[in-house]
C-alpha cells in the first residue's frame, strides 16, 4: 500500500512510500533494538524516513509497536497452521518447530519478534502487556486446535488438552529465547525433538492423557537418564544433552 505523507520533495510533491515496506524496517529496528532501545528518530530511519512522515502514518512509538506485532502475529500464525495441518501429529508438531526455529534464526540470533521484546517492557508498559498476553494465548490455541483433531484417540478432557497445549506453547517460546542466546538451530532442534517425545510418551503410555503428572514424571526420568550417562565429575557442558 502506498501512503502519501506531507513531506514535501525537491519537486513539491508529497513523498510516497510503500507502508507494508517501512513497517518491515522499522519490526526489523524494534526486534533488535527493543522498544525502549529504539528512539522514534532511530525508527524512523531505519524505514528511510523522517519522524513527521513516520508519525503521520502510524503514530507514536506504541502505536509502531502494535502494528509491527500484528503484522508478525500474522505471518507467524499463517506459516505454523500450515505446518501444523499434517495428519500425523509428531510430524505436525516437528514441522511446527521445525518452522518457527527457521523464523527465529533467519537473519541471526533474533527469537520471537514478541517473545524476545515485549517480557522487559510489560511490567511498565500496557501495550506490550497486552500484546504479550494475546501472543500467549494465540500460540496456545493454535496447538489447541491441532490437538483437538487427536481427542478421540487420546481420550483426551477439555483441561487435559489446555494444558498440552501450553507445554507446546511453553516449548516454543523456550526456542524463542535460546535462539536468542544463540543456540544453533541443531541444538534447537534437538531440543524440540525430544519436548515433542515426551509429550507423545506422555499421550500413549497409558491410552489417554495424563498430562499433569505424566508429562512431568517421563522429563524427571529423562533428566536423571542423562545425570547417570553424564557421571557426578562430568561439567556442565557434558552434561547437557542438547
């Protein structure tokens, strides 16, 4: 889309500029500066323009914020459904990952554009509370309505599958926040391979769900699976599987 601001050029004319373009720049400014790293002035040109054509066509720093957040909302939603939409669960959560750890080290260490900005401002900021929050909720209903598809078979309550739901959630943003640490998208995966095994153990161990203790109980064993290979002299580094 087209946006024509005041700004006038060399020929009195109004300058043009493509917003979808200038939001891209300026989600790409707020992803690595963070909200209150980025000065609106610093936006502003990071989308090759002045801060009165920025804040004539989206508004205070906020504002910017929200819409860059919508814009990668959208993407992120339509590129995990599509992932998701796989008949066999494991490989529809794999894919799932699989994607996000894709998104989140395109163009470097960066996470989830939410995930890894919006947690520091929360607390004094109530946009970024909010946005934080439906973000939450949109990853975990997004899981929801894959798992829904297995209900039958997991034989699977209204609570059983929230709470799922939330472990893939939480999963997620784990990747979101280790890509960030930079962690090579090996580890990542390795790392949502075996998150994704444990929940299927957690699902078929018994025929139905029991995700509140089983979940939790197949990770405790796991854990003290990998402590007895590791040995009580063996460093950190060893130990950790991933």
């Amino acid at each position: 889309m087209q946006v024509r601001t005041k700004q006038a050029s060399r020929r009195g004319r109004p300058r043009e500029f493509d917003a979808g373009e200038a939001l891209g720049s300026m989600q790409r400014k707020l992803w690595t500066a963070g909200l209150s790293g980025a000065s609106l002035e610093s936006i502003a040109r990071s989308a090759g323009l002045n801060r009165p054509s920025i804040a004539a066509a989206f508004g205070d720093k906020n504002a910017i914020y929200v819409q860059a957040a919508a814009q990668y909302a959208a993407m992120m939603d339509e590129r995990l459904s599509e992932a998701l939409d796989n008949e066999d669960l494991e490989a529809a959560l794999l894919k799932a990952f699989d994607t996000a750890i894709d998104i989140y080290t395109a163009d470097g260490p960066d996470g989830c554009f939410v995930i890894c900005t919006a947690p520091a401002e929360a607390p004094t900021n109530p946009v970024c509370r909010n946005i934080l929050d439906q973000s939450l909720n949109a990853i975990d209903a997004l899981f929801r309505r894959r798992l829904e598809r297995e209900r039958k078979r997991m034989q699977a309550s209204s609570s059983d599958l929230a709470v799922l739901a939330a472990q893939l959630g939480a999963t997620l943003h784990t990747l979101a926040l280790r890509s960030r640490a930079g962690w090579t998208r090996e580890r990542l995966r390795r790392l949502a391979s075996g998150a994704v095994d444990q929940l299927l153990a957690s699902v078929g161990r018994f025929g139905r769900v029991r995700c509140g203790i089983e979940f939790a109980a197949v990770t405790t064993r796991t854990a003290r699976s990998t402590s007895r290979r590791s040995g009580p002299g063996a460093t950190s580094s060893r130990e950790n599987p991933l």
